[in-house]
C-alpha cells in the first residue's frame, strides 16, 4: 500500500490515507479483516469526503473490473468497478443501455449502488438500486455475502444510498434498459420565469422519460428562475436518418477537450458565469421538437471536457442539491431568490422532479423537486447561503443529498434523514468496531 493525498471531486478537504488496490475479491476480503478504518472509492466522483479516510486505508475498486452480459436478457453481472461507460459500450451494441444515468458515464456500478444515483427518468424508473438484482458484499471482518431484496432486504437497502459504510460491494447484477437506437429525440423549451419552468416540467414528464432544467441561477425579478428545459427519449430506428440507420448504436465516448492541472483561480465568478448564463439562455430555441442527440450531449455534457473540475481553481468548488416534496413550490421558490440574492456563480444548476422514492434508509430522492448547484467554494457569503437553504429544507420535509453534500451540520442532517437511527443500529450490528469509516461518516456520525 502507498501513501496517498485524497479529494472528492470538488476538490476541497484533502487528507491523507493508505491505498489498497485488490484485484480480486478474495483480497478484498482479507483487505476487510483487518483493524484499521477503512473505506471503498471508485472513480472518486463524489462531490464530497464520502470516499476519504483520513489515517486509516481507501480500499480502491479499479481493478475490480470485469464485466459480463446475458444479450438476450440484459442481465450485466459486474464488478464493483466497473464504469458505467463500461456498461454502455458492453450493451449498446445489443440493444441495452444503462437503467439509470447520472450527469457522468463516470461513475462504478459500486459507487452508483452505494450513493443509490438517480438521473433524468426518476419520475419513471425510480434510482439506481431499483435495478439491482443482487449485490455481493464483504462485510467488516471479511465475510462475504450475496444479498437481495427478497433474501435480506434490511441489508440490501442500507448499501443502497449507504455510502459504502455497510460493506464493500464487490460485485452487483444489474438489469439494463433496451433501447432501439443510441440517439435521443429531444424536445427543447426556453421558459421565462421559475413558475413557467415548474409548469413545463411537471407536463413533460406525464409524456417523456427523460426531464431536466438547465436555470439561471443569477437571474433576478420578473426572469427568476428562467430556464432551459430539455426532455426526450431514446429515438426508434425511423427517426433516425437513412445514413445512420446502418449504425443505430453507435457511441463513441471519449473527451475532446482537457483541463490543464492547474487554472487560475478566480476565473469563475459572477461575472464571468452572468454572461456565460446569459449566452446558454439566449442561444437556445425558444421552442424545438424532435432533435436528435447522442448520449453525450444528452446525458454527460461535461464528460466531454477531460478534469472539467480543475476550472473551479486551486479552491475548488462545493456542490449543494436538495430535494423538496410536491407542495412546497413556494419553498422552491424560496430557494431561487435566496441563491440569486446571494450572486452564487453556479452555471451548473440543475432543476428537475423526481417519482416515488425506494426503501434505502439514506436515499436520497422522494417525490418532489430537486436542485443541484454548483459553486466555487472560496464564493463570499456562501456558508451563509447555504445555512438558510438547510433551514428552508428542514422546514419543507426535504433533504439534502450525502453524495454531495460536504458541510451540513449533523443536527439538520437527523431532521431530514429520519430513517438515520434504523441506519445506525444496523451499522452497529454489522461493524461494532466501526472498521468501515469515511470523514463524510466521522463528520455527520453515520
């Protein structure tokens, strides 16, 4: 093992740990009984400290990698380590894509079970761990267990949104999503204020699969919460043009640009992210139907820029998203003028709904709305911004997402999560000696 200086992919908080690389999951099992704090990391997407351990071991899954997929039913039996590109590029040729998608392909199917992911089709296909069939764990002290839903569903549904804190998840069968082209047919809407942005997203998903709003977090007034609003599903093989039906599932992931390991700080501000808002509003149609779009542009704009984190600076940046439940549209409301109040530089903000919840004891989505921000964490006043939105989402019924979140206070962490107890004595049964630790856990006392 080496000495290694670990970041989320904010790229605040660093701390130092041991790295341990298994290749297979008997060493991941002998990686598991020893004493020491330790912790499970994937691709280190999290936004936060969730895959840190400060003093003790991160347990990587990279090497654990291999992949194997039934065509004629989908069924993908992965390691924990394996990428969701991974997956796409395994079933795309045959018909399937992933169940779920987050904003980046980035991501292991570990990490996704562990944060229990969601994407644009919540309101339809619920998160990530909906798809899971079955979930091989290495419990602290090194036992090996295959759990699911029907078998165990107390342990099944704490690793799922667990981050990583029940069990180091080794291997998962998935069910992918058949598809009948790798195109997306994408209807866009340019919306003039919050009120018009809620109403044309709330009738978009009664008829497509995949929703998001692109706002404008600096917006302010009559135009507060002005929006781009994208919807679509995967194309048929008839709206594809003749010159491309020949290759209906071609994908070809990849970045074409890079960020250089060290960019200036201060560069992305409120000026420089007003008039890059201004540019992405007003470029958009104000009404377009049926356009075609990869999977790339769809689903992982930013996977097309290389280290796109590095922009945020030497700083780096903190990410905040919440979820309120259906009713509380004013508190939505709320949150926009308080953001836009406060000249929070996020260019990355997200709005978009979400269906019924699933039974993870930390899962973080329920039926309502969810914001997703963006912003450079040497921001002015941004503790504070982000101290009222904890108190306007504790006084909703709402939460705030651990995937992401890198500084709510424990106490407002027990209001929004009230399954947090059930969590912890489950914890306490399965690791007494706490092995199974990450500075997320230490800091909030998961």
């Amino acid at each position: 093992m080496t000495s290694r200086t670990f970041t989320g992919w904010g790229r605040i908080a660093p701390t130092r740990a041991e790295l341990a690389e298994p290749a297979t999951a008997a060493e991941a099992g002998r990686l598991m009984s020893a004493a020491a704090p330790r912790i499970p990391r994937g691709l280190g997407r999290s936004y936060n400290n969730a895959a840190q351990c400060e003093g003790g071991v991160v347990i990587s899954t990279a090497r654990l990698n291999r992949l194997e997929l039934d065509p004629a039913t989908g069924l993908a039996s992965c390691a924990a380590g394996v990428s969701l590109e991974q997956l796409m590029v395994a079933g795309l040729p045959g018909g399937w894509f992933v169940p779920v998608s987050p904003g980046t392909r980035q991501v292991t199917v570990g990490g996704a079970i562990a944060a229990d992911v969601h994407g644009k089709n919540h309101h339809v296909a619920g998160s990530f761990a909906r798809h899971v069939r079955s979930v091989d764990l290495v419990l602290p002290g090194g036992e090996p267990r295959t759990v699911t839903e029907q078998s165990d569903p107390e342990l099944f549904w704490a690793a799922a949104g667990g981050m990583g804190l029940t069990g180091l998840i080794v291997r998962a069968v998935v069910q992918l999503k058949r598809v009948a082209t790798s195109r997306v047919k994408v209807d866009t809407v340019r919306t003039a204020d919050i009120d018009e942005t809620m109403a044309v997203l709330a009738e978009h998903d009664r008829t497509f699969g995949y929703t998001v709003a692109w706002s404008d977090s600096l917006a302010r007034g009559s135009s507060l919460g002005r929006s781009v609003v994208t919807s679509g599903d995967f194309a048929e093989l008839a709206d594809l043009p003749p010159a491309e039906r020949a290759d209906p599932f071609a994908f070809r992931p990849g970045a074409r640009l890079g960020v250089p390991a060290w960019f200036p700080p201060g560069l992305i501000n409120r000026y420089s992210v007003g008039l890059a808002n201004e540019v992405w509003f007003r470029k958009a149609p104000r009404s377009r139907q049926g356009e075609l779009q990869t999977i790339g542009t769809f689903f992982h704009t930013l996977d097309g820029i290389r280290n796109w984190n590095r922009v945020y600076g030497p700083g780096g940046f903190r990410q905040y998203q919440y979820v309120l439940p259906f009713g509380q549209e004013a508190a939505v409301r709320r949150s926009f003028e308080l953001v836009s109040r406060a000249r929070a530089a996020s260019f990355v903000t997200v709005l978009k709904r979400f269906g019924e919840g699933d039974p993870g004891l930390l899962s973080f989505p329920m039926p309502g709305w969810t914001l997703a921000l963006d912003v450079p964490a040497r921001t002015r006043g941004l503790e504070r911004l982000f101290g009222s939105l904890d108190r306007l989402v504790v006084e909703a019924g709402g939460r705030v997402y651990l995937a992401k979140d890198s500084r709510v206070p424990p106490g407002a962490l027990a209001e929004m999560y009230p399954r947090l107890p059930e969590f912890r004595k489950l914890r306490a049964e399965f690791d007494p000696d706490g092995i199974l630790a990450s500075d997320l856990s230490r800091r909030l006392g998961l």
